[in-house]
C-alpha cells in the first residue's frame, strides 16, 4: 500500500469512528443529579454536545427496594430523546444505602430485579448504570450484574457501569464482560478523606494509568471504555479538605480555567481539571478510549469557560480534520541497552492538513517526555531493566492524537553498580531519594513490588511519585519492610557529619538506617508520625563518623509506610577532631569466630563505651564502657556465643563516635 493510500485509509477510519459518534461508538457522557431540581437542569443541559446521560442516583427507598426519586425524570427523558441521546438511570453512588447488601442476595435479587426494570419501563429510559462502589461490591454482585444483563439485554436496554481502577479487584472478569461499555472514573485520588496529602486528584497520567488497567490488565475492549473527567476540584489548607465545583473555582478565580490549581486567600489551594487538561484527555479518550465521561453535569461553568465546550470543540475539530501520522525512526525494533546507558528515541512526525504541536514518546504507559518541534526527540534516562514497548504520540493542531507502532527494546542489568549519571554524589549534599543508583533490583535497590506504583521519572519497580514539600520533584513512596536503595557517594574528608532525612507518614512506628560501606552508621532512625503522606518534617542523626573516599550509601527501610524525599549529609555541629583515630581502629580477626580483639587509639583520656549491634541496628551488648589513657588500646570479647553473620561495633567516646563492621563465621 503506497503512503497516501495510508493516510487516506487512516482518514476514513477516523472519520467513520467521528460519524457513528453521534449515534453513540464515540460517546459523551454526562451526569445528572437528583439532589437538585433534575427537571430544571435537564433544561440547562445543552443537548446538542452529549451522548448519553445518566440520571444519579436512583436508589431502593425502602427495605423492599422501591426505586426514587421519580421527580423530573419524565422531563429528563423527554428532553433526552427529542435530541436523539440515551438515557440511563445511576444505581448506587459512593453513598448507595445500606438495602443493596439484602436486596442483591439470592433471595431477594430476582424481585429486586424487577422493581429495576419496571422503573426503566415506566420512564422509557434506556438502560441501567451501576455505580456500586467499596464494600457494595460484595460476594452477590457478580449474580445480580448477570442477571440485570441478561433481563436488560432482553428489552435491548444497556447495562453499564461506573468503575473506579483503585477497587478494580473486586469486579471479577466474568461481571465486567456483561457491561455494554464501562465509565473509569479516573479521579479522586486524593481529597477530603486524606486532608493531610494535598495534590491533583485526576491527572493526565491517571487518566492514562486508569485506561491501560482496564483495557490492556483487564482486557476489556477499548471502545468499550469510557474515561472520566471530574468537573470539581479539591482544596487544602492545613488539615483540613473540601470540594469545589469548577463553577465556583471560576468564578472566585477568574483565570482559574487556564490551570489546573490555584492558591486562594487564606493558606487554601484547589487542584482540579482546566480547559487545556480537559481538551488533553478528550484527545487521548478519541485516540485510545471509547468515549469520555463527565461527573457531573451542574458543576460546570456556563458560556467560553465551559468544560464540556471544551471536549465538544476537539470532537468537533477532529470530525473534521485529516489525522497526523508518525513512527519511530530509532533506536531499532528490538534493540538492546544496558542499564546506565542514554536512549536516543526519535521520530518522524506529519500532519497534511495542519500542523503537529508535540510528539511525545512512551515506554508503555509511562511518559518519558514530548519534544515541541522537529526533528522530534527525546533522551531516556534512568531505565531499569526490563522489555519496552516504546510508541510515539504526535498531535496536531485539533489535539487529534495517533500513536505510532511499538518499537520494542531490552535493557538489561548493569554489571556493576554505578551511580545514576555517572558521578558520586558528593559530601556534603543533598541526595535526592529518587536518584538511586543503577544495577537492577537486587544490586542498587530492592523493591517488594512489580512496578513504579506511581508512574514518574524512572521505570523499574521503585516506587516514585510526584513530590508537593518545598522544591517539587519526586519522592520515594509506597515503601515497605525490608526494601533498600543505594547512593555511590564520594566524601570530601574524614570527620563528623550530621546527617538529616526528609520523610512524611500518617502512620506510628516507622524507621530505618542507613549503612556506609555495609557499616551501619546510623543506628535505627525513628519517622514520626507527620500528618500525612506529603507532610514533610526532617530528622536528623548528628555526629555520624566518616572518612573520606567514594562508598556506597544504602537506605535500608526496617518497617515500610513512609516517604522519603531526600537525604543531606552536611558537616556535623558537634567536634569535628575525633579524638579516636580512624585508621587503626579495627578488629581483629576479621571475620572472627571465637575471640577478637577491637583496636583504636584516643588522642586524649576519655570515658569510651564500645557497643555490640546486629545489621538491623539493634542493640545486643555493652562490650566496654571504662576511663581509657590517650594512646593505643585493645579491648577482648568473646564472639562464641554470637550467630554467624554481620555485626557492627560503636566505639563513643564523649561526643564523638566510630562504627566497624564485623563478620562472625
């Protein structure tokens, strides 16, 4: 087939998917609510710019599960039909009551079943949405979605569902094939719930984490999935939450619909969806979703500012506009990398009738970057090891957005470990948690889970996200007991650091320690408890003896359920002339077995105390704590009856101190 037979059949493709969008493939959701005058919002909805809509909630009013409210539904539907759009009505809601749990088990389904589709006879409605969520989705509602199919399918009435991707466990593979579409209710990650995490509760990258979950982990089709776009915000202020309606949002800010958040007098900051974000997601919904959903209708703004203008303006610019085309032109199909090494990706990109605005390149779901202008290409990084499936995304000037075909690449493990960048992070400094080394799981970290739960900066199984303390950047998360991160550092001198770590947790008990060499140096370091999971405060452990030369710092989580942002290691407040000599102090045999010997000297008398820990920091024995001479000093233990492994040995002196790695065998 020659090019311009390609772009031409491509042209058509998108055009027929854009022609049969007003009879519903591409389809535009919107919800109304009930708890305000639903006749008199259906007659503020424009029409002309939706597909369907769901009528939210109507819910069993009694124990016998009787469905209401009736009020404004016929007006609803009436209004509906006039203008060729479906109409469904909503089950449930995130405050369905308490009568489904009774009403969808075996004995009660089939008359609650039909008490559902009497109401959808009785109002001529079209279908069915079941917005069930948290524990309403218990061990009866898999019958109850088969059984409402299968009545429903009868009638030719739709059966959909609202679904949220952080429950999508509960919804076995068997109910959510009956659905005839499914909205992913891609927002609310964050909000009034957790008060303490302020942030974007529905970013872009959600949006594209939601769609992949359901179609690519789920394996539901992709114009069967809806994505959903929130018209409210959420704001924070020191603890306390609340929500926002973009109406209101635009009305207190009159620029606000040209970002995504905004601070208000009074310490307050709103995170919601602007118009940009919205047209964003409606483009990547017409590219690799089946429609996009609104919740909910009222809350928009009214005239130029409306969000739902702003989807209808890029369905109805990519109705009528020639697709662009793009493919990657390096690195090679299959290529191979080793971990460390920077990936050049480039692509060629066109648009015939337009012109492109940005290219920009995935590893999967993960965004590595976009690159503005031609020749468009980007340098990857930081990759962990791993098969890539790496695509281009070029958009034109009506965010009209075609990805390329996958390039597939390996990278493998670095022989050995490196720093990130190829340069030690020097001491002093600062270290960002994020910047670990390379070498693969098990070589420069060790991560308990599959993947980056958070999606950002760098792939491999290290979970990072999006970090609000001061600074920005990115910050480890999602951590748990036994995990461990590795930093090549060079230190500039021997002496006494202190060495302070920015953490946040809403959760008691968490700490950690931090070895220099395989030394434990830090001892157990207690995280408290900050408020929340983006509430930073820094601890700090003074007086940490080093010496100079490059070392491998590891970052060992003794319990999990804590962030970390990033360790400074600065020069320490206390005596920086230790008064123990650092190059002869040791033990000897090393590895022992029965007795050994620790040697140090003192440049001057003081009261010494020699402590035993294991590798995880606790405290075992008291071995010396006596008044020594200056000079050179040798001090006995008996190691016969310790455990064979790793143990560290604290030599205090006054306010100074040294720590020795020992090996029993």
């Amino acid at each position: 087939m020659k090019k311009g037979q390609i772009i031409k059949s491509a042209y058509l493709f998108l055009l027929l998917i854009l022609t049969v969008t007003a009879n519903g493939q591409f389809r535009v959701i919107g919800y109304l609510p009930t708890w305000s005058n639903l006749a008199t919002n259906a007659n503020n909805t424009d029409w002309s710019k939706i597909t369907h809509i769901n009528i939210a909630f109507i819910n069993p009013t009694d124990a016998s599960g009787t469905l209401g409210p009736t009020t404004g539904v016929t007006t609803a539907v009436q209004l509906a039909h006039d203008n060729n759009v479906k109409i469904l009505i909503s089950l449930g809601g995130a405050s369905a009551p308490t009568y489904y749990s009774t009403l969808l088990t075996d004995a009660n389904r089939p008359a609650f079943i039909n008490k559902i589709v009497q109401y959808v006879n009785t109002y001529n409605l079209d279908g069915v949405d079941v917005d069930l969520e948290g524990d309403a989705i218990d061990s009866n509602y898999e019958k109850f979605i088969v059984d409402l199919k299968d009545t429903l399918s009868q009638l030719n009435k739709l059966t959909t569902a609202a679904l949220a991707s952080w429950n999508g466990y509960a919804i076995t593979n068997t109910a959510l094939a009956q659905f005839d579409f499914i909205n992913a209710m891609a927002y609310d990650a964050t909000g009034p719930w957790s008060p303490n995490s302020p942030g974007q509760h529905s970013s872009y990258q959600m949006a594209v984490n939601d769609l992949n979950y359901w179609i690519n982990t789920r394996g539901v089709s992709k114009d069967k999935v809806v994505l959903g776009v929130p018209f409210y915000g959420y704001g924070f202020n020191s603890g306390t939450a609340n929500s926002q309606s973009y109406r209101t949002i635009i009305t207190n800010w009159p620029a606000a619909e040209y970002a995504d958040q905004y601070s208000a007098p009074g310490g307050w900051t709103y995170y919601y969806n602007g118009r940009q974000t919205i047209k964003n997601k409606t483009a990547l919904a017409l590219s690799d979703a089946g429609g996009i959903m609104i919740w909910e209708l009222t809350l928009d703004a009214i005239g130029s500012k409306s969000l739902l203008s702003a989807i209808d303006s890029v369905v109805d610019a990519a109705s009528n506009n020639l697709p662009p085309t793009t493919s990657i032109t390096s690195p090679a199909n299959h290529a191979a990398f080793t971990e460390g090494d920077t990936i050049t990706i480039t692509a060629d990109a066109a648009d015939t009738d337009g012109s492109i605005t940005k290219v920009s390149f995935y590893a999967g779901t993960f965004k590595i970057g976009e690159d503005l202008s031609a020749p468009y290409s980007i340098q990857w990084i930081g990759a962990g090891a791993g098969t890539y499936y790496l695509t281009a995304r070029a958009t034109d000037n009506a965010l009209v957005t075609v990805a390329s075909a996958n390039d597939t690449i390996s990278i493998v493990n670095a022989p050995t470990l490196e720093p990130l960048g190829g340069n030690p992070w020097p001491i002093p400094g600062k270290i960002e948690a994020e910047n670990f080394d390379i070498g693969g799981n098990g070589v420069a970290y060790n991560d308990l889970s599959a993947a980056n739960n958070g999606g950002v900066y760098r792939t491999g199984s290290v979970d990072l996200e999006a970090c609000t303390d001061a600074g920005g950047g990115y910050n480890v998360g999602w951590t748990q007991t036994g995990e461990w991160l590795k930093y090549t550092v060079d230190v500039a001198a021997d002496g006494l650091y202190d060495i302070k770590v920015r953490v946040a947790t809403q959760q008691n008990g968490k700490n950690f320690y931090i070895e220099m060499d395989g030394v434990n140096i830090s001892g157990a370091i207690s995280v408290p408890n900050t408020g929340g999971w983006q509430n930073w405060q820094t601890v700090t452990k003074s007086g940490v003896s080093l010496t100079a030369g490059q070392k491998v710092m590891r970052f060992v989580m003794t319990t999990g359920n804590f962030n970390l942002n990033y360790i400074e290691v600065v020069n320490s407040t206390l005596n920086t002339k230790p008064n123990i000599t650092l190059n002869t102090a040791n033990i000897q045999p090393n590895p022992f077995n029965g007795e050994a010997k620790i040697n140090f000297s003192l440049k001057s008398p003081r009261n010494t105390k020699i402590i035993l820990f294991d590798q995880l920091g606790k405290q075992i024995a008291v071995i010396e704590d006596s008044y020594f001479s200056s000079g050179d000093h040798e001090v006995t233990f008996d190691a016969g009856i310790l455990p064979e492994g790793v143990y560290i040995y604290q030599i205090i002196s006054g306010d100074e101190s040294l720590m020795i790695k020992g090996i029993k065998q």
